[in-house]
C-alpha cells in the first residue's frame, strides 16, 4: 500500500513539473513582453529594462524556470535594495493588473468556487444516481422514457443559455430567487441558499443527465450478475435488492469520473460564474485572459492541474477502499 | 394452522402439474417447459436430469417464481399445499429463501463481491425474521458456517467471497440457505463448477443437510452419477418434456426410454464404448 501511495505520489509530481513548465513556456516565452504591458504608455526603455531585471526577466529561460518553481516553495524577493518586495510561498507573482500577489487572489475566490463546486456535485450526483436507478429498474417502461427525454434536454442545453434562461425567468419574471451574489453562509444561511441555487442547478443540470445514462446503464448490466438472483432468491424485498446488489457495484465507476468531475469544477466554473458575476477562480481565470494578466492565468492554470492531479489520486484511492477485490494485502 | 395444514402433510411437499414456460421470440412462442408433471414426497430427494436446454433450470426457477422477464408460467405449482402460482409477488417473497431455497451452479459469481459473506448470510436472515438485530443475524450466520463446516467461522465470517475457495464458496451458498431453516432444497447444478474432490464432499454435506433437517431436495443436474448419490427418484427432461420418471434403481437398471439410456451411456465407464449423445435442442432454449 505505501509503496503504491509513494510511486502515485511521484507520479503526481513528475506531472505537476510537466505542467508548470508547460504553462510557463506558453505564458512567458510565447507572449507578449511583460514588461511593456506593465510599463504602460509613458514609458521608457530604461524603465523597461529595470522592470525587466526587477522580474528577473533577463534572466536565460531555466534560471526564469527555476526561480518560478523554488518560488513556489520557499518564496522570492523581486528587485533589490529600497524598492525589492518580498514574495512569500506559495509565490506565483504579482497580477499586472493590481499589483496583489496572485496566491492571495486565489485564496480569496476558492470558497466561492468550493461552495459553487460542492454544492452542484450533490446535486448532480443525487439526481443522476437516483434517475439513472430508477430508469434501470423500469427499464422500457414510461419512468425510463420520461427521464431519458429528461436527460437528452439535459445534455443538449448548454450552461449559459440555461443560466439566462433560468435567471430570466426565476429572477426577472417570477422575482423568487435574488440575483446571485457571494453571500457567506455564516451571514445569511438562507440568503446564501437562495442565492447559490441557480448556480448549483445550472451546472448540475448537464453533469447530472450524464450521470443518470451511466448509472442506468451499469445498474442494468449488474441486474443481470447471478448475484442478484441470489437477492432474489433469499426473498429480499425488491428494494434491498436494487440498493445493495444492484446499486452498489454500480457506482464505482461513477466514483470513478465523479472525482475527476469535481476536481475540474473546484478549478472553477468558467461560463456559469461569468454568467452569474460571481467572484470564484473560473471568473478569475475569464478576467485575467481579457487582460493579459500572465502571472494570475499561470497561477489559475497551475491550480486546476493540481486538482485534477490529486482528484485522480484520490479517486485511485477511493477505488481500492470501495472494491474489496482489489484492496491490497487481502488474505486468501 | 388448521385443516390446510393437515391435508397438506398427507400430500407431497411439491405437486407440479401441467407446468408449462414459454417465451415470445421473434421466430414466435417458444415452449422450454411442456407440460410437465412430478411430485416430490416430504422429506425426499429429486433429481431432475437433463442436457443443457432441455428445461430443467427453467424449471427450477418456474418454483421459485423467478423466470426472467417477458416468460410465462401455466399450470399448478403446490408446495406444502399452497398453490404458488396464486400468490401475489409479497407472499411469494415470503416462501422465496425462507421456505424453499435456491442454491447455484457458480458460487462465485452467485455472490456479491462487494459484501462480506456473513454480511450476505445476515441479510437473508434479517429479511425473513422480523426483529432479529445485526447481532443476532451474525451469530445465526457464524452457526451455519460452522455446520457447513468452514473452519474459523468467527474470523471468516467478515472475509469477501473472493477470498474462498470455490467449495468455500459453495458452503458458504449453502450455510445462507441453511440459516433459514427451509422446507425444500433446490440445487440446480451445484457441484458443475467444482472440482471432483469437492464435488463429493459437497453432496455428502447436501445429503448430510437433508437427514438432519427433513428438507426435501430437488437436485438439478446433467450428471447422472451425482443424482444416484443423493437422490431416491429420478426425472429424465429433454426438450422441456418429461421423457421418463421412476426410482433411482429402476432408471438405471431398466430404462424404459432410448433417450434415458443413452443418457446413461454418456456416463464415462472405463469398460465402456463411447455412447454418442445427439443433441437436437434448438439453439433458442440455449441457457445461458
């Protein structure tokens, strides 16, 4: 087990290196000068070349590289003598745009991002798992139908058109749902309920009809093991028989893709946050691309990778506690 | 508890009558159990034999009320003096693993790999006997894997069935139908998947089982040397229809049909030429 645990975790390193080098050739190398954009219109060229050596951008690539990277680490002092700054780890930079260190500006919107994350994944997954039962065990009949019609809309509408079709109507129309703002839970439970829940169910609403196909497909196939007979043969009721025989293998593939799902999404959700003028990582990441703002695309890129990396890890993980087959170090 | 009871235990535990299964297939109605008749004494032992197709399983199944979707069942199903065929799906459930219980030809894939087997044990018992706690349940099932005779019970109790051998397993499919108790034993093909060794000591354990608890037994299987080890009577399938029925030693002392005796034959004896058996069944009554 451990050294299963050690050889992921190298794995997950080699990769985050990968990415980061990746990104900042893209960020760095391949795009406009830095020091031009923050030097602004009155500028001149000795005032670049000393922002140019404050960022350490006359540095050769790999020395860049390396100072980014042990930044990260154990920080960086950017320019010398009366005018250097002190850039604590995790240092990714200062924005361009306003000068706040882009480690603080992540910080700030994650929960945003989190809440938005969290709650559309219960939502998805609440929704997907219990249609896609339902759909299997009546399979062929009207409930299957129904809800296959249900998530083929789901599937075809995409995020923003849902999300202005949804605050047109509950908002504007109707006026029951405020619009949404980032109200922390502590202040307002209901509020921050009411305000969150279009969100939840916009982003939910594709997730979730992909969900319910697979759940209904797996909970098909597992109907048909021998051990379902054998539910059935013991007399369960039908109900036990579904849930736990049927159900439960089922799901660990959906387990499977929910932690890369929701990994990507605490990454931020991109449309749905722009759509709604919340302030969470994806409005962040659709901000800093209008506005060039390198270091904060680089930081925001750099998050949802290592997301994504240890949602696997995670997933991995979960995968050998929910399958008893494949434990490790099972006695015969 | 009264009059029903009384003329029940003058008849036999399991009147079939006229049992007939059948399916819609796009060539049309396909008949994979013809009107079939047979009774089982209280208290004795059946062996319903037949090549593969020839609708013994179906048969099984057909008791159990647990045909696959789209089948239809006709004809009379009597078990202790109830008429199965009557009853609605919630009474059913209550025969069904409580009164007569089922075990399989692969224990393996009959077990849910995501439970442990005291687990498996525990819930049948738990959803026949109200009020019995978790507890209880295990105690029950720790007991009937001793009588099984798993040895370490207590410990292999929380193991998963992967972890059994395959005549491990088949116990253990056995101690989940012992714990309850029941009245009739359907073994379809339960040794098939095991090895020799194994397959004996299985049948010793059925044939043990039997005696100690009065169960009768309906044993499913295309082996004929299995069937003389456990079972008094003998029914002979072949193509969903009955071919012949009688006492063990009559069927094989003096069969009366060529296709029994040819069955018969198809029994490895050392001395023996190879007696060829033709198989007809259509490729549609294939189980699977």
């Amino acid at each position: 087990m451990s050294r299963f645990l050690f050889n992921r975790l190298l794995g997950m390193i080699v990769v985050l290196f990968l990415v980061c080098l990746f990104t900042f050739v893209v960020f760095f190398v391949l795009s406009p000068d830095p020091a031009v954009q923050i030097c602004g219109k009155n500028c001149t060229p000795e005032a670049i070349d000393q922002i140019r050596e404050n960022l350490g951008l006359d540095q050769p690539f790999w020395t860049q590289f390396w100072t980014f990277i042990t930044a990260l680490f154990t920080g960086r002092t950017y320019g010398t003598g009366a005018n250097a700054v002190e850039c604590a780890a995790p240092c990714l930079g200062y924005s361009f745009q306003t000068s706040q260190p882009v480690a603080d500006m992540i910080l700030q919107r994650l929960p945003v991002s989190a809440t938005i994350a969290i709650g559309a994944a219960v939502l998805w997954l609440l929704a997907g798992v219990a249609g896609g039962l339902i759909s299997a065990v009546r399979e062929g009949r009207f409930a299957d139908r129904f809800i296959a019609g249900l998530t083929l809309t789901g599937m075809s509408v995409p995020n923003y058109v849902l999300a202005l079709a949804l605050q047109f109507l509950l908002v504007v129309t109707l006026g029951w749902l405020p619009f949404p703002q980032a109200v922390p839970f502590g202040d307002d439970p209901v509020r921050w309920f009411a305000n969150f829940l279009m969100p939840w169910t916009v982003l939910a609403i594709g997730s979730a009809a992909v969900y319910t196909r697979l759940t209904r497909a797996n909970v098909i196939e597992s109907l048909q093991e021998n051990y379902v007979r054998t539910a059935r043969a013991k007399g369960l009721r039908p109900g036990l028989v579904w849930r736990r025989h049927a159900l439960r293998p089922a799901l660990t593939p959906i387990v499977t893709i929910f932690g890369m799902d929701f990994a990507n999404l605490l990454g931020g959700a991109l449309i749905t946050e722009t759509v709604f003028g919340l302030n969470g990582i994806g409005k962040l990441a659709a901000d800093s691309i209008t506005k060039n703002d390198q270091p904060v695309i680089m930081g925001v890129t750099l998050l949802a990778a290592f997301l994504v990396v240890v949602g696997a890890m995670v997933v991995d993980l979960l995968y050998t506690a929910i399958d008893p087959r494949v434990r490790v170090g099972s006695v015969k | 508890m009264s009059t029903a009871t009384e003329t029940a235990a003058a008849g036999p535990l399991l009147r079939v009558r006229d049992l007939t299964v059948g399916f819609q297939t796009a060539q049309g109605p396909v008949e994979v159990v013809r009107s079939l008749d047979f009774d089982l004494p209280r208290g004795g032992a059946l062996g319903i034999v037949g090549e593969s197709g020839s609708g013994k399983s179906m048969t099984s199944l057909a008791v159990m009320g647990l045909l696959p979707k789209g089948a239809t069942r006709t004809g009379s199903i009597e078990f202790a003096g109830t008429e199965l065929t009557a009853l609605r799906e919630r009474a059913m459930r209550e025969v069904r693993g409580n009164r007569i219980a089922m075990i399989f030809q692969d224990p393996l894939s009959s077990l849910n790999p995501y439970y442990t087997v005291g687990t498996q044990i525990a819930e049948a018992y738990r959803s026949h006997r109200r009020g019995v706690t978790r507890r209880q349940a295990r105690t029950v099932a720790i007991a009937a894997m001793e009588r099984v005779r798993i040895r370490d019970a207590a410990r292999r109790v929380d193991h998963y069935p992967h972890q059994f051998s395959g005549g491990m397993r088949q116990r253990v499919m056995i101690a989940m139908m012992l714990s309850m108790e029941p009245e009739l034993i359907i073994a379809d093909e339960p040794t098939t998947a095991l090895d020799v060794t194994v397959q004996a000591q299985i049948l010793d354990l059925l044939a043990e089982i039997r005696a100690d608890t009065g169960a009768g037994l309906i044993l499913i299987t295309h082996d004929l040397a299995v069937v003389s080890e456990v079972t008094d009577h003998i029914v002979v399938m072949r193509e969903g229809a009955l071919v012949e029925q009688g006492p063990v030693e009559r069927i094989f002392t003096d069969p009366q049909e060529p296709y029994t005796r040819m069955l018969l034959d198809a029994v490895p004896r050392i001395d023996d030429e190879i007696g060829l058996l033709r198989t007809t069944a259509p490729a549609a009554w294939e189980e699977r």
